[in-house]
C-alpha cells in the first residue's frame, strides 16, 4: 500500500476495532480531548473514542458520497480555531465500500494541525485518485470481520507510512512487554494479536480481493437495472473520484413516490426470510452517545429513515438477487393522480 506516495507499513491485529483503539492512542488522544468523528457510521468507529475516555463530536455527511461533509468540517475547525480548542485527531469514515471526499478533508486537517486517522474497514478494495482509501492519512485501519468483503471470520489491520507508529502498535498489541529476560511490563497493553492461523487465512483472502469487488459491483449492477427505474427508488450515489466496491448495496425509498416506507419493504423481505437491514443510524441518535456534540445531523437523519441495504455478499446467485427484486417489487405503489 501508498500513502501519498510513500509505502504503508501494516500491523495485523484482532480487529479494526482494535485497529483504530491503538491509533488513537499512538497519535496521543487522552482522556478529556476531542475527537472529530463521522456521524453515519457503525458504533465501532466512535466506540474507541470512549475507551480513552476522550469526547467525540460527530460531523454530518454529505449527500454525494454520503461520507463526511468538508464544508461542514470547515464550519466546525473554524469555530474550534477561534476558541483554541482544536480537536486532538479526526476518525474519517469511508462509508458502505467508498472513499470520503480525501483530499479537501485532509487539507483541512493538515491547516488546522488536526490528526488524520481513515477509517476504512468498509472500503477495502475502493481506490481514490488511484490509491487506496485508508493510506491518506497518518494512520488507517481495515477490518476482516466475517461481513466484510475479505475475512478473516475476525480481524483487522493498522497501517502507517511511519515505521515508528507501526512498531509501537506492535508493541502495545503484545501487552506491551518490555524487553527483558523476565516479564516486565512498564506500560500498559493490549492482547491485541491476530493469530497465525487468521493470518494465514487473510493472506489466501487478498488474492481475491478484486474478484469479491467485481462480485459486489455485479451485485448493484443487478439491482439499479432491475430497480433503478422505479418511481421514489434512488441508490447510494458513487462519487467521480474513484471506484466504490459496493460492499454493501444501498438505496433510498421516498414512500410518497414509491408507494412504501423503508420499513415496509424490509418487513416484506424478512417474511420472505430475506436479511435486509436500514442504513447505519447516526451515532448522535444512539443512546449511548446522547449529549454528544453534532455538527448538522439532518442528511445523517435523512438517509438512515429512508435508506435500506439489501442483500450484497459476493457468492449471491442470480436466483438469490431475483427473489430480492421481485419482493421490492411487489412492494411498489405507484401513486396515482386524479384530476
């Protein structure tokens, strides 16, 4: 891997949960500081924030990507500038398999002196410009849970162009053991470790990366033909600056156009024993969040009450994708205007 032109180097690890916990730890985030974090995301991007024991703020996205809005970052650094209170790092989500809006985050990031840690456990696959969502920023961390594009069935990855931070996380990942003869620990550490086993699974895994991407993007090539032109039916759109894996496959449903709620379609589904799930909830409505600072909230709010993702693993027959589209078919009730 690159990151602006430099190698990555990469530690395997136990997840990208854990992945992202020594990040914020090797960039100094402590307790009491801020950190920035992308508001549409699963809990397990802000979860770390909490273990340090630091405050996340989370930032809103934006409809082209659905990924961290950077004029809404502005908006936010600006302010923090101005009372002296910059945010000790950023975790940017590369939301549903694609790359957030890089290169006017990461000038943000670099005027503002503010950490950029990628969170790309979902975009494994996905480029930008060229390269490879995840190594833009100081540190990037990847997942291989069993629901990901590749697995590990658990696991995850750091990486970093700084060989130091890498090192160190290495250490950390190995209850931080000094080296002594004796055990003797003067720091405290992690059991953070990814098994030889699960590594030698995710090394047979990356051969096939990019046929697991073709097969995730066959998948929504499948469904905008089918479903694309239905009335109040819109899919997650793919930003020009690079190719999005489709991990997952999203859309939105506009009940008055489309004649059902989200909801009404995922029920139809499930009685068909069919597993569709709603868009991630946005971390500021999650209880365990409540009282967190949100800069906007309305398009996170948006896409999680009208968005949907369908059925996306990469070993999907035809026959399986067809069940998924005559039910959401069924489901369509065209409103009809009378004079």
């Amino acid at each position: 891997m690159r990151r602006g032109g430099l190698a990555s180097r990469g530690r395997a690890l136990s997840s990208g949960t854990a992945a992202l916990h020594l990040a914020l730890l090797l960039v100094g985030v402590k307790s009491g500081d801020e950190v920035f974090c992308s508001d549409l995301t699963f809990s397990a991007s802000a979860n770390p924030i909490a273990y340090i024991g630091a405050r996340p703020v989370f930032v809103d996205s934006e409809r082209s990507t659905w990924n961290m809005d950077p004029e809404l970052l502005e908006q936010a650094l600006r302010k923090r500038a101005e009372t002296g209170r910059l945010p000790k790092a950023l975790v940017l989500v590369h939301l549903y398999g694609q790359a957030a809006q890089l290169d006017e985050i990461a000038a943000l990031c670099e005027r503002y002196g503010v950490t950029l840690i990628e969170d790309a456990a979902e975009a494994l696959g996905a480029s930008y410009k060229g390269k490879t969502p995840g190594t833009r920023g100081r540190l990037g961390i990847y997942s291989f849970n069993g629901n990901k594009i590749i697995t590990t069935s658990g696991g995850g990855m750091l990486v970093s162009a700084e060989k130091e931070l890498v090192e160190k996380a290495r250490f950390l990942a190995t209850q931080a053991r000094d080296p002594a003869p004796h055990y003797e620990h003067s720091e405290i550490g992690y059991n953070y470790r990814l098994s030889n086993v699960l590594a030698a699974i995710g090394r047979g895994q990356l051969r096939v990366l990019e046929s697991r991407v073709a097969a995730r993007r066959a998948n929504f090539e499948f469904y905008q033909r089918e479903l694309g032109r239905l009335p109040g039916l819109a899919f997650m759109p793919e930003g020009p600056h690079g190719r999005a894996t489709r991990w997952l496959t999203c859309l939105l449903i506009e009940p008055e156009k489309f004649g059902a709620t989200r909801e009404t379609v995922r029920e139809a589904l499930a009685a068909e024993n069919i597993e569709a799930r709603p868009v991630w909830k946005p971390m500021h409505l999650q209880p365990v969040f409540a009282g967190c600072e949100c800069v906007g909230g309305a398009v996170g709010e948006d896409l999680f009450t009208r968005g949907l993702c369908l059925p996306s693993g990469s070993n999907l027959a035809s026959e399986d994708l067809t069940r998924v589209v005559d039910v959401v078919k069924r489901c369509a009730r065209p409103v009809v205007h009378r004079r």
